[in-house]
C-alpha cells in the first residue's frame, strides 16, 4: 500500500478556478467590453450631433440630432414636430399606417441616414445651414456630405426644406 500524499494548497492561497469557469468569466468581460464601446458610441455620437450648452449652433446640432433621431425610430409625431414648410407639410399629411410602411421598407433596405458628424454650422438670422457628414448601415463605409437648412421658428430651430429655409 502506498503512503498517502500531501497535497499542497495553492501558492497564493486562493484555489484554481476550474477552466471552463475561467472561459465563462472571460465571455463576460469580452461581452462587457463590447457594451462599453458600444455605450461610448452612442455619447460620442449624441455629442457630435448636439453639441453642447445653450448657443444657437448647439440648438441647431440640437435640431438636427432630434430630427434623425426621429428618422431612426420611425417616429412620425417627432418629425411632424422638428421639421417646417413642405417637409412638414409631408410629415402632416401621410396618413401613419403609410408611414410605417415607408419606415419599414426603409429598415428592411437600410437606407436611413445617420448622422457621424455635423461639420459646420452657419446661422443668418432666423435661418441656418449644416453641413453634416451621414452615412447607412446599408454600407457604413460610404460616408456622404449632406445639407440640412432649418429655420428657427417660435417653437425653436426646425429642419425644412432648402426652398422654404431660404425665404
């Protein structure tokens, strides 16, 4: 009969944990890391798209972030709400249940517009122009220039169309 053997506790005094615990704690962290980035994105965009503090570039950003947002979502109230002349008049006048078709339609091919970046903003008067850099998810890597004119109504600055911000 063999003589029983000792068996050493751990160098550091803390037990191994087995591996498949050990894969199970790295899946989490990885998981974790991904929902940080994904989280710094969404306040980095919100940033770039609205700006910050109370000047009149900032409410336009504002605008403009509070308009795609709207886009994004599908919110037909929202858009009725943050644009102006005939583009609202759009808005006002599709009945909801072609609305959602649109959107869905929209949704399906990936062709609604998402703002990166609002690179310039130019402000006369009661009108502005933004120059903003948007792209898909239809081809993220496609990054093209796009114009929004607004008009700063009672109810604060609006997204329309270039025609009417103009008058």
């Amino acid at each position: 009969m063999a003589a029983p053997q000792k068996i050493e506790p751990p160098q550091d005094g803390v037990e191994k944990e087995p591996s498949a615990a050990r894969s199970k704690r790295w899946v989490w962290l990885v998981a974790g890391a991904a929902a940080l980035v994904v989280v710094l994105g969404v306040v980095v965009v919100t940033l770039v798209t609205r700006g910050g503090g109370d000047s009149a570039e900032a409410k336009v950003r504002g605008a403009i972030g509070d308009y795609t947002a709207a886009l994004g979502k599908g919110n037909l109230a929202a858009l009725q709400q943050t644009t102006c002349g005939p583009l609202h008049d759009f808005y006002k006048g599709i009945p909801p249940e072609q609305f959602a078709k649109v959107y869905r339609l929209s949704v399906d091919r990936k062709n609604i517009p998402i703002v990166d970046n609002v690179d310039t903003v130019r402000i006369t008067d009661n009108k502005a122009i933004a120059q903003a850099v948007v792209y898909t998810d239809a081809d993220p890597s496609k990054r093209t220039a796009r114009t929004f004119d607004l008009q700063r109504t009672q109810d604060g600055w609006k997204v329309c169309d270039p025609s009417s911000a103009a008058k």
